[in-house]
C-alpha cells in the first residue's frame, strides 16, 4: 500500500526559545546636597573681614538663597541665622517653592530647585557677623546635609565730642543767640567805661 511522505515536524527547543530581555534598574544619584548664600541687598558677600561692608547707619537688609546641588530630593528644610559679634538679625523668613512662609519646610525640595530668605541686620556699631545655616534631609538616603555662609560687617563708631548739655537743638540756638548778645553787650560796657575814663 502505496504510502504518502509527510513532512517532519521538528518540535521547538529551549535554544530556539527567545532569550528574556534584560532590564537594568535606573539607580538615581543618592548624592544629597544642599547649599545657602547670603549677601546683602547690594550682592555684597562679605565672606571674610577682609571684604566686611561699611554701613553708614548700622542696618542693611540680608538676601539667603538656598539651592538642592545634590542629586536626591530633600525635606525638613530649616534654615537659621546666628549672630556671633554686633548688631542683630530679625524677621527672618523665606518663601518655599509651594508659597508657603517660614524658617522651617517639610519639603520636598527637588534636586536644582530653590528659594530665597530675607531678613533685617541693624543696629550694628563697629564689627559685626553672623552666619547663616541651612540642614534638610534626604528623602531616600536618610542622610542629613547642610551648609553655612557668614556676613560680615561694620560701622564706624562715632567719634567722641562735646559733652552733651541735654538741650535740643532749638534751645541750644536760643541760648547760643542769648551768649552773643551778652558778650556783645559787655564789650559795649568796656568801650563807654574807656572813653568815659578819657
């Protein structure tokens, strides 16, 4: 009986298979860093005494700009100022990336993402510092970082002058007018005495 050929069928095996593709994890740069630069309103830095400003009348306003230079994103941002000779800084408060106000943020502050503090130095007589500090926290790493800049400073002290007669300065003119007049008229009196004796 007459037979038909049929076709071999080769059943597949695991090297015909499809190799499984592989997937490398995208590892982000954990690398938490944070920085703060402080200048005054006129982009003075004033790191050192050497490049300290003069302010004539002991008050300037301070400007803190607070950048993420790392590569994790951070939270519990706080940022502070402390004073360390002269003068005092008040009223410090920075406005965070989501418009809220205040020294302290919960977060998150990306990477490259910043914002900016200000606040008031016054009263300074003589030399003065502060330093400004900025600490956060990385949201995956849990590592702490932070940074610090300081300003620097100073006022000319008034040199000393004629004691104080507590008199404002209209009655001193009105007293200094009264002198005057009464030199004036004493010397009139010596004149006549003279020529009364001649």
């Amino acid at each position: 009986v007459p037979t038909k050929d049929t076709a071999a069928v080769e059943s597949p095996t695991d090297n015909d298979a499809e190799a499984p593709l592989e997937v490398t994890p995208v590892v982000e740069d954990e690398n938490p860093d944070i920085s703060i630069v402080k200048a005054d309103v006129l982009g003075n830095d004033a790191n050192s005494k050497d490049d300290a400003v003069r302010l004539a009348d002991g008050k300037t306003e301070l400007v803190f700009t607070i950048t993420n230079t790392g590569g994790e994103a951070l939270r519990n941002v706080t940022v502070s100022d402390t004073v360390v000779t002269g003068g005092k800084v008040e009223n410090l408060t920075c406005t965070f990336p989501d418009g809220t106000k205040g020294t302290i943020w919960g977060g998150v502050l990306e990477p490259g993402a910043s914002f900016t503090c200000t606040a008031e130095l016054t009263g300074v007589v003589g030399e003065h510092e502060n330093v400004a500090s900025v600490t956060a926290i990385g949201v995956n790493s849990g590592d702490e970082v932070s940074d610090k800049d300081p300003y620097h400073a100073y006022t000319p002290k008034p040199k000393p002058g004629l004691p104080s007669t507590g008199l404002d300065n209209e009655a001193a003119a009105v007293l200094g007018l009264w002198t005057a007049l009464l030199a004036l008229g004493a010397t009139g009196l010596v004149v006549a005495g003279r020529r009364r004796a001649e």
